[in-house]
C-alpha cells in the first residue's frame, strides 16, 4: 500500500525544445542533466562558480550560456523567471535546497538532483529510441534498481523500433483515412506490428513495409511466415535477443533432439511444439516432410519458427529448408546462432585459433555415408598449423583419428573432444589423436559431443574455482 505522505510522482512527457532551463553547478551531476536536456533541445542557462571541463566545452561552443558565478538568492531569483525548469544540480545539498525553495516560490518546477523530498519533479532512468521514449522511476528510491529495469527493458525491444514508429507516424494519416473505423484500424496496426511489415518499417524497408500494411488494409494478407532460427548449443543464455523474441511471438515451432528443455522453456506458452528431430539412421520426419510443413503451416497464415541447434547455415541443412520455401514463395527470416564450435570452444577453455600454432579453422561433418564410409579432405585435414573442429564425429571417432595419423599428424597430435558443451552437464576430455578413442569410450561420450583438433588443445584455459 502506498504511504499517504510519499509524493505521488505522475509521470508526464515534456516538451523542452527551445525552451529556456536554468542549471545550477558546473560540475559532473550538472553536466549529466545538461547532457540530456542538450538531447532534448532546450536553452541551457547555467549558475555555477566553475565549470568542469565538459561544461566548458559546451559554453565555448555556445550550446550552453553560463549567466552567473554566484547561487545566491538573488542571483537566483532573478534568473528564474520565464525557466520551465529549474535543475538544483551542484554536490552541496544545501546550496541545492536553497535553489528549491526559490523555485517553489515563484512556482518553477525544480529537480534538487539526487535529494526527492524538496523536489517537484525528478528525472527518471530513460530510454531512447527515435520517437520512443521509455522513462523509469522509482520516485528517486532505488535509482540503481531504476538503470538495472531499464537495462532490462531495453534488451526486450528489438533493434529498429525508433524506426519502426517514424514509419507508423508517416503512415498514420492514410491508414486513418482508408480505415476509419477505429476498431479495425486497430486491428489493422496490431496485425501489421505481429508480421513481416513490422520487420521490414524496422529495417527501414519502408517500400516493403507499406505494400505489406496495404496488403492487411485489403484484407489479403493472412500470410505466414517462418523464422529460421539458431538457438546456439545449449545454455539458454547463448541465445540472441532477436532468437528469443522469435520465440515469444510464433504461433507453431519446429524443433529437433539438439534443442535442451531450458530452451524450449523460453517459448512462449500456447504456441505450438512440434518435434521433428532426426537421429542418426532413425529418421523421426524426413527433411521433405519437414520442408512440407514448414510450407502448410505458413500458408495457414502461421508465423512458424523452425529452430535449429547452433547455426542454421552450419551443418544444419537451413539452406534446403529455405530453398523449399522460396519455391512456394513463403516470406522467411534466417537468424543465425552460435555455432557449436563456437559455444563448446568458449566454455570449454579452447581457443579456436592462436597466434602461434594455428592461423585458421576448419568445420567439418563427421558424418558417414549410408556406406559407412567418411569422404573428408584427409590431405588438408592433416596439417600443422590449423585448428580442425569435427561435427558429428562421436560415431566416426576411431576412423577419424587414424585416417588423420595415416595422413601425416603424430599419434601425440593434441585433440579434445567436448560433450554436451554450454550445458550444466558439460564434459571435455583432452588427449592426443593416439589417445583420444580410449578416452571416450572410457568416458562413455555419447552425443552430441565435438572433437576439436590441433595444438589449440594444448592452450586450453581453465579459470579459478
Ligand atoms: N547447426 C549446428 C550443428 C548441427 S550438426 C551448429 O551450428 O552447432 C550436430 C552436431 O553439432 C552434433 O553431432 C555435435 O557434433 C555438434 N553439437 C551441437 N551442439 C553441441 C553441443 N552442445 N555440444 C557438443 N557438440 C554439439
């Protein structure tokens, strides 16, 4: 319940343009209020006995004008009139509190910064992206806890919403006239922001994003999508911001064995799971099927994210399912992911490359034929200098390794095999091409798990417990 005797702050939005503020100090508290009321346009009048070396920039270049170098009362007093805000600004609480009661006299609001109980108004944690403006407070309680939200929040809005709203503002007009009724122009914009149109304004496809918006105005649209998404090698963290907004707004998601629950726990409630994983040599949907469904559901009118393990476009046949979707002319999204050379390397201490003993990296698929047999370039495999990652080789592990002895490296070569990496339940072993299959089958590593080959092993890093 809220205690009477707080103040009741009523948020508000200010118009500060050419509008005259007066600032008293000259030093860093000051010149964080100047910074932003500069943003906002305002005439910037400053008392303060010195100005710090920001401050003097500014009134070198003219932005700012300092008026006086004394905060006395009648200083003050004359300076006030005709100020829409007043900013008590210096490191002197008293000095501040004196400016307050000035302005409470001639009926300015006033911000005593820091110090809520002789202000009128505070300024809250903000955050800006073109038009859109989110302001934070905690009534001047917990200003710590305010930036912490207000980081939070910002992670929670996609990239381009500054534009996004300029180009909702330039077609406001038309979509008011070709739509009167209200309720179904709200439909019309709640449709528009769920949809490709959105993604297009935020990118500044503003040609792409119009056709779309007439396209709902007519009533043709129900047309899906989908969303082709790499949801990185396990930890839930390692997802992207725009993965997990995907996430949150699909209707159906397509997702296969390498995806862990943590991940599937971020999508959003009441959309549809659908499991189509493949597992080696038994197949749950084959990748036509897959691609088959991908195409009904979003000619249903489904926005439809087909999340992948890692990166779509690596060893994760993304670029077939994407071909099957452009043969039926379905608008599509490929959102790439950390791979899991990437995410098992970082977490498990390997570098993938070093100055010293390795100028590049290799992917390879592990993967055998129907024949059991492994068609892979053994000649460059097989060479000093590089880091050679292997997907899909848990099965092939025996082979692998004396395939790459056969072709040239020493059975001491290092190698290093991680299980489950990213995962709470991660395993790395690290050996040598001459030890590596006695390991893991000692180990019992199953999948998925990835081999990492080269001297690279050898600078692997451990941080301190
Ligand atoms: N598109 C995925 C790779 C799919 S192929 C990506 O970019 O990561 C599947 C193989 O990836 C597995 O057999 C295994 O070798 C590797 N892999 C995926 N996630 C892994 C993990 N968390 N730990 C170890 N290997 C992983």
């Amino acid at each position: 319940m809220t205690n009477i005797s707080e103040p009741a702050w009523f948020p508000l939005a200010l118009r500060l343009d050419n509008v005259r503020v007066l600032v008293v100090g000259g030093g860093m508290i000051a010149a964080n209020k100047v910074r932003l009321l500069l943003a906002h346009r305002a005439r910037v009048q400053v008392i303060a006995a010195r100005l710090d070396d920001e401050m003097r920039r500014w009134e070198e270049e003219g932005t700012i004008t300092h008026i006086a170098t004394s905060a006395d009362a009648t200083t003050l007093r004359d300076a006030m009139p005709g100020c829409r805000l007043v900013y008590a600004a210096t490191d002197d609480r008293e000095i501040n509190r004196a400016a307050a009661s000035i302005a409470h006299e001639m009926n300015i609001p006033v911000c005593a910064v820091d110090d809520p109980l002789p202000s009128s108004f505070i300024t809250p944690a903000q955050i800006h992206r073109g038009l859109v403006r989110i302001a934070i407070s905690t009534g001047g309680a917990a200003p710590v806890l305010a930036r912490r939200l207000r980081e939070q929040v910002e992670s929670a809005i996609p990239e381009g919403t500054g534009e996004l709203a300029l180009f909702m503002q330039a077609q406001r007009e038309y979509v008011g006239r070709v739509c009167p009724d209200i309720v179904r122009r709200r439909r019309v914009w709640e449709t528009f922001l769920d949809g490709a149109g959105a993604q297009a304004a935020r990118q500044g496809e503003t040609a792409r994003a119009r056709a779309i918006l007439d396209d709902i105005i007519a009533g043709t649209t129900a047309r899906g999508e989908v969303w082709l998404v790499g949801a990185g090698p396990g930890d839930p963290d390692l997802l992207t911001l725009r993965a997990l907004h995907m996430m949150q707004n699909a209707d159906s998601v397509l997702y296969d064995q390498l995806l862990s629950p943590a991940l599937l726990d971020r999508v959003r409630r009441d959309a549809e799971l659908v499991f189509v994983g493949k597992r080696r040599n038994r197949h749950t949907m084959p990748q036509e099927e897959i691609n088959a469904e991908l195409v009904r559901r979003a000619q249903a009118g489904q926005r439809v994210l087909r999340l992948k393990g890692g990166d779509p476009f690596v060893f994760g046949r993304g670029g077939e399912e994407i071909e099957a979707l452009m043969d039926a002319a379905i608008p599509f999204q490929v959102v790439p992911g950390i791979t899991a050379a990437n995410g098992c390397a970082a977490y498990a201490g390997i570098p993938l490359t070093h100055r010293d003993c390795a100028q590049a990296c290799m992917f390879v698929t592990g993967h055998a034929r129907a024949d059991g047999t492994l068609h892979l370039p053994w000649d460059s495999m097989a060479r000093p200098g590089q880091t050679v990652v292997i997907y899909m080789g848990v099965s092939a592990l025996p082979a692998l390794c004396a395939q790459l002895m056969d072709h040239g490296l020493p059975p001491d070569w290092p190698a290093a095999i991680v299980e489950r990496g990213t995962r709470a339940d991660q395993r790395v072993l690290t050996g040598t091409l001459g030890t590596l299959v006695q390991q893991a089958t000692g180990a019992g590593i199953g999948s998925p798990a990835l081999i990492i080959v080269g001297e690279v092993v050898l600078h692997r890093v451990v941080s301190p417990a």
